[in-house]
C-alpha cells in the first residue's frame, strides 16, 4: 500500500502491473480498494491497474456536510498527475465509483480512453430526495450499525452471500465514518448526471445487476440511452457487483474491450 496527498487530502493507493494500458478501478459508496480484489486477477493483463481509496471512505480523508462530485473527480485527475500517468486510462467504477468515472470522462475526456459503469449511482429522484436527506441525519446520530441490516440487504442481497466474501466485506463496511457515508447521501441528492451523460464521447459499458433493487435494469437502460452509442448489458449480480459476481463481469468487461 502507498499513501499520497493530492487535492488537499490523503489517500491510499495501490498500483500493480507495468501494461500499456492503464485501468483505473473506482470503488463503491462504503468501499475501498480492497472491493476490488475478487476482480482484479481477472482484468490485470497487459494492463497497469490502479486502484485507491475515494474520498469519505477506506484510508482516504472524510467528509463532513455533503460531498461534492467536482472534488471526487479532482481527486482522482490529482492522482493520475501525481503518478504521472498521462496516456488516457480505462475507467471502470462501481455504484458511486461509476458516477465518479462518468463525470471523470465528460469533463477531461483527453484523459479517459473508455469507461465502464457497474450500477452507477447518478443522483437521486426528486421524490425521494427528503428521505435522503433524513436518513442521512439519522445515520450521523445512530451510526453504521444502525443502517447496516437494511442497507447491506439492499446492495448484498442474501442469495450473493454463499461464498466466504460476504463476512469480510460486512465488517469492513462496518468500519465506515458515518458523517462521510451521510455526506454522500448528501452528494447524491443533488447531483445531476443528465449534461454529464449527454457529454461522453469515449466508448462506454454501462452494467446493471438483475438483483440490485438500487440501481434496477430499468434505471441502468435509460442512463446507457442517452450516452451516444453506449453497450448496455444485465448481470445476474446485485449493486457491488465486481465483489459478488467477479467472473461474470470480467467476461463483460473483456467483450467490451475488445469491441471496442
């Protein structure tokens, strides 16, 4: 693990391989690098992998009040500067982690080559923006555990727990800063992906996962539709896919590489 500080802030990183062409993966709201590592031998081939911490969550500096999508894609345009990694990269985010490549590829498209997005989280319905907000305050006052049956229900459904994967991801979720995971409540409650999804020019995968009630296929689609000829593909997976179901998406992930 290396640490580095970039943006006005701290974060940990790791960076495998000395391929040509450069994968960057960008975990999910409540992740780390380490949601990752079921993927990563799976994808790591010929490639320069980089993976770190987001802002609010891991080893990186939390938030507090709400995030803010132009600091998250500052971070990681800090990052790749800070590791002199110039040519475009491949971009694959997770939940959060994808809305982040997203803005990522339509404001410095000279720096993203193509994006691959696994159950983007792009902002919440207007109708369901006060709950949002209220279960943020009450996520500060009571903590992770307070949230941790209901929400892990939603984004690891039960019938994704048979392997020795789930118990390890619970506790590290655990271990999350409540203010920055409510911070990013927050972010997502005012955030508008419509001009970012309208401004991508660069070959995209958007993924959704048939058991993810987030981030339904329905949801994923219209996204996938209003990005110019983007691949849009369902999974038999939930929101964190590329934990839960690794070898699925990296066969989706490699069709699409090699499409395009």
């Amino acid at each position: 693990m290396n640490w580095i500080e970039v943006n006005g802030g701290g974060t940990r990183y790791v960076r495998e391989g000395d391929g040509p062409l450069p994968l960057v993966l960008i975990h999910e709201m409540g992740g780390a690098l380490e949601s990752w590592a079921p993927l990563l031998p799976l994808v790591a081939e010929g490639r320069t992998v980089l993976r770190y911490d987001v802002r609010g969550f891991g080893h990186a500096s939390k938030l507090r009040g709400s995030g803010a999508m132009d600091v998250l894609v500052a971070d990681l345009v800090a990052l790749l500067d800070a590791l002199s990694i110039d040519d475009p990269v491949d971009l694959c985010g997770m939940a959060v982690g994808g809305a982040v490549a997203l803005h990522a590829a339509a404001r410095h498209p000279g720096r993203v080559r193509r994006i691959a997005l696994m159950g983007p989280a792009l902002g919440i319905a207007p109708e369901r923006r006060a709950a949002v907000h209220a279960r943020a305050d009450a996520l500060e006052a009571g903590g992770m555990d307070s949230i941790a049956d209901g929400e892990l229900d939603l984004t690891y459904p039960a019938a994704l727990r048979e392997d020795d994967r789930f118990p390890a991801y619970r506790a590290r979720w655990l271990g999350n800063d409540p203010s920055s995971y409510a911070a990013t409540y927050r972010m997502l409650a005012g955030l508008d992906s419509r001009p970012a999804l309208g401004a991508v020019r660069c070959p995209s995968l958007l993924l959704a996962g048939a058991q993810d009630p987030l981030r339904p296929p329905a949801l994923i689609a219209a996204a996938a539709a209003a990005i110019p000829d983007a691949r849009f593909a369902v999974v038999p997976s939930g929101h964190v896919m590329a934990h839960q179901s690794p070898a699925i998406v990296a066969r989706e992930l490699d069709a699409f590489w090699r499409a395009a």
